[in-house]
C-alpha cells in the first residue's frame, strides 16, 4: 500500500477536494482506496456519502490501541473507496497524543497492519501543523500538495514543502514529495496564470503539468456527498481530475 497525504499549510486551497477526487479517481482506475479525514473541521467526512455510522472515527484510531483501521474503515457508495472518519473530538486526541512519548508513529503502526487491504491510501488534513499532520506524513511515502493560483498560495508552498523536508530528515527518510498541483486555477486571470509559471520555474520537477480549474460543479458535487465523476462525469472538471490522478499515478511506484 502505498500512502500520500494531502497536506497545504494555506486554508482553503483544494486539500478536501482533491482528496476526495483523486480517491475516486483511482479507485476507478481499479485500485482499493482508503481514504482518512484527519481534520476536525470534517469536510471530507461530510462530502462522502457512507455507512456505518458507528463505526470507530479517527480520533479512537490514534488513541485507543485495540482500535485498527478494520474497525474505523467504513464502505461508501463511491465505488472502491472506504473512508475513516473524522469527528469533532480531534483536539481531545491531539491533547492526548501531545502527552505521549512517540505518538507521531501511531498512524503508521495502524496503517502497516492493514497494509494488504488497500493498494492506496489518502489522508486529509488541517491545515495547522500538529501532531495529526506529523503523524500522516510519517505514515506516508508521499506528500501531495494542492494550490489555488491565487498569489498568496505560493506562500504556503513555500512552508509546506519546508514542513515536509523537516519530517523526512528528522522523522520518516521515506518521505518525498509525489507533486503539487493548481487544483483551483482561474485560467483567464493573467496573475493566475503568472502564480503558475513562477511556481513551474521554481520546482520545475514538482509542480503537475495538469491543472484542475475553477468549476461550480467540483463544489456542487460536495453538496450532494459526490465525487465529480458520478455527478458530472462528462463535465470538465472530471475530466481534469481524472487527468491529474494519472498523472500522479505514473509517478507512484506502486
Ligand atoms: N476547482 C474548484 N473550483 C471551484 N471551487 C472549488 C474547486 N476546488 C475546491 N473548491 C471549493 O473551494 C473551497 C475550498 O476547498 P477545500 O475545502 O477542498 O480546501 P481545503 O484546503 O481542504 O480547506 P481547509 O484548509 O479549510 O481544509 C470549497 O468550498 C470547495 O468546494
Ligand atoms: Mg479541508
């Protein structure tokens, strides 16, 4: 199994959303995809449609030992695609981890065991660095990391990558970046454009040659807990999104 999270120290920049797109995308192109909302504002978990309601949520997974991903993964009607919920509890779970000795490996410990169930898993997260984001990325081979090209964005690019090369040289060597990609791209704007070419200039072997643009149906198919292949299979913004996941995909060892 291979493992990426989703992580952007900037808010609002596409992290929920690509996550759920990119999960659907690959489990259409026939892999098993498990998919973790890591953050208590729970968009993801809310944007999915599942069952098992009373299954285990995130934050039991990370503290209570007897819980495994069996028992917090539930089925979802996106095909090929089970999800670990998030719950509003997340900031007990952080108090509770921020107090134990080496609690950044506890995701990684439960992933491992359910390693043979799943060929990808995906993490969403906050986009405040804390112990849950430190605990995805040293779980992960891959960080993917998404971005408006609205201009202050690069900023949180800037940090991020910079959050992620700290963990890979302090905690997990196995960490690389997998790519970044403009998921929220307004093409006509020319300063958009212009965010693009700079950040293509500057991590030339980073930044994703697909770019996902503004679109109302990639939001509207969150209403309806859809990813933007069942609800508007023919529209653009599938077809960029499809587009992206196999471009991360080719660069997946898997
Ligand atoms: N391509 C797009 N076109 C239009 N709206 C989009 C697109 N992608 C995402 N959005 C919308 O932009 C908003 C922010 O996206 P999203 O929630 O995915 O960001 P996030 O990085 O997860 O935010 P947070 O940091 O709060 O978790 C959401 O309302 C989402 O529906
Ligand atoms: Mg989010």
């Amino acid at each position: 199994m291979k493992t990426i999270t989703v992580c952007q120290r900037k808010g609002g920049n596409g992290k929920s959303t690509s996550a759920l797109n990119l999960a659907h995308a690959f489990a259409l192109s026939g892999l098993r995809v498990l998919l973790i909302d890591l953050d208590d504002q729970k968009n993801t978990t809310s944007a999915i449609a599942h069952q098992g309601e009373n299954a285990a949520t995130v934050d039991r997974l990370l503290i209570d030992d007897s819980v495994t991903i069996d028992d917090a993964a539930v089925a979802t009607t996106w095909d090929g695609v089970s999800l670990v919920a998030a719950s509003s509890n997340l900031s007990g779970a952080i108090r509770e981890l921020d107090a134990e000795v080496g609690s950044h490996l506890v995701l990684r410990e439960k992933l491992a065991a359910a390693s043979d169930r799943f060929d990808v898993c995906l993490i969403d997260t906050s986009p405040s660095l804390n112990i849950l984001v430190v605990n995805a990325l040293c779980a992960s081979q891959y960080a993917f990391i998404p971005l408006s090209s609205r201009y202050f964005s690069l900023q949180g690019l800037g940090q991020t990558l910079e959050s992620t090369r700290k963990v890979t040289n302090r905690l997990n060597p196995d960490l690389t970046v997998l790519g970044v990609a403009f998921v929220i791209h307004d093409g006509r704007s020319s300063l958009a454009r212009e965010v693009v070419e700079k950040a293509k200039a500057e991590y030339p072997d980073l930044v994703c040659g697909t770019t996902v643009g503004v679109n109302i149906r990639i939001e509207e198919a969150q209403v309806v807990r859809q990813s933007i292949f069942d609800y508007a299979p023919f529209d653009r913004g599938a077809e960029q999104y499809r587009a992206l996941a196999k471009e991360l995909l080719s660069r997946l060892s898997l």
